[in-house]
C-alpha cells in the first residue's frame, strides 16, 4: 500500500523585498520519520518552517499537509501540529500551570486534562517543584522545558522543533532525544532543525541540507557519507555549502590577541 506523505512540497518559492529566499522546494516527508533540516543562516530554514505552520503566506507553488493544501483557508491541521521556535516567546508573568493549561485548552483539552499531563510531563523534565512558581523566575534550561512541553502537550502529528536542545542540561538533552526517538516508533513525524551537527547526525534518519534556498542533499546520514567520501556531518556540511574558511577565520580571531599586545 502506497504511503500518503505528511508533508508535500511542489516548487515552493518565497520573495522577499525582491530576495529570492525559497527557489523551489520539492519535498515529501513521511510518518515515523525524524527529518534533520540543516544549513547556514539565511539558507531558508525558518522561511520554510514557517510556510508550513501558516506564520507567512504569499509563496508560490503547493504545499499540503496531511493531505490538504494548507491554501485551502481550513487552519484545521494545526492542531496537529507542535512548534518550539528558536526564540523563546513565553508569557513569564504567568505560571507553568498557568501557561500550560492555557496552551493546552488552546488545542481543544479541557482544563484538569491538561493540568495532569502537564504536571507529569513537568516532573519528568526535573520542573515539578517549580510548576506553581512564575516563568519569569525560571533558567533559560527550565524554560525550555516549558516550551517543550507545550509544544508536545496536545499529543501532536507533526512536531517541529528549532534547536530544541537549546540551555538543556545534559541529562534533559538525552530525555529529549529519546522522547523523539519513541514519538517516531508511535508513527509522529519530527521535523528537527539545528546547528549542533553532530546531534542531527545521531538522531536523524533522513537529513535534508538547504542552502541558498534550494534542497541540495537528501538522504540518511550513511548515504550522504557515500555521496560526498566525508566523515562527519560537519565535513559533509562544510563542502556541500562550499564553507572552508573556519580554521583561517579561527586563526584570525586569535592572532588579534597577539597584535593587540604587541
């Protein structure tokens, strides 16, 4: 039986100000499939992203989710949907459990449901003893977790997550990537952008590289070593997008020390 995608691109473009910044994505993502979208600032990441979540419109070309053109005017899909953007944008006046429950009754769950589920999904993350005190009081780490959970909190299809592992401690950081790990076995789809290479390396099973908005590799990370006789996802980064300056760069940078001295 022939698998629907989740997510279906035909020659998406974006213009900017007469800035090309999307130059026709084609792109079909599956269920149970934890993609790593990868590349440089300014490449088109969170240009695409946020077509697909209906943040910006005005683009040429198709995009469906879960089937239906997103173009339709029918915002129905986004309940299905998670989001933890880069920039943290939290109400910090509020508490967890008064933010939590107010996301999670944004998504439909009535109020002692999402309070429970957000109460245990908070003493997992180490937050419990906090989850009556103000955001506002909360590391950038405890904020994150927040965020995470908000996002996760409606039992999402379709999760994208922005460096998502952003001021998590170490043992936050191996919970997260084992709850992506299990989301993806129960069929959720996870869409992961990050700039932290090695851990895109680790949990993704298919890696998409963008750059100058346009797809320029596509496959696990197996099949992009075999393509480009590279050996971490960093070296395949670095020659894909042509950036090979970062050790005379480096050099530089701490050369600077030596001339100010003298």
């Amino acid at each position: 039986m022939e698998r629907s995608p989740v997510i279906r691109m035909n020659n998406v473009r974006k213009n900017y100000s007469g800035v090309d910044v999307l130059n026709g994505i084609d792109l079909e993502v599956y269920e149970g499939q934890i993609i790593g979208y990868i590349g440089p600032n300014g490449a088109g990441k969170s240009t695409t992203v946020k077509l697909m979540l209906g943040l910006i419109e005005d683009y040429s070309g198709s995009m469906e989710i879960f089937g239906r053109d997103i173009a339709d005017g029918d915002i129905s899909y986004k309940k299905r949907i998670g989001y933890v953007p880069e920039v943290v944008d939290i109400y910090d006046n509020l508490t967890a459990r008064e933010y939590l429950t107010f996301i999670g009754e944004l998504y439909g769950l009535d109020f002692q449901t999402a309070d429970t589920r957000a109460f245990k999904m908070a003493e997992c993350f180490g937050i419990k003893d906090v989850y009556d005190s103000r955001i506002a009081s909360y590391s950038k780490g405890m904020k994150q977790k927040v965020m995470l959970i908000s996002s996760m909190l409606h039992n999402p299809d379709l999760l994208f997550l922005d460096e998502p592992l952003s001021g998590l401690d170490a043992n936050s950081v191996m919970v997260v990537k084992e709850i992506m790990s299990l989301l993806a076995s129960q069929g959720k789809t996870i869409f992961y952008s990050s700039h932290i290479m090695d851990v895109v390396e680790k949990i993704s099973d298919r890696i998409i590289l963008i750059n100058k908005g346009q797809i320029i590799a596509d496959g696990t990370f197996s099949e992009l070593q075999h393509s480009n006789k590279e050996g971490s996802l960093e070296q395949i980064f670095n020659q894909l997008t042509g950036f090979n300056e970062h050790k005379d760069i480096a050099m530089e940078f701490v050369s600077s020390f030596q001339e100010v001295h003298e």
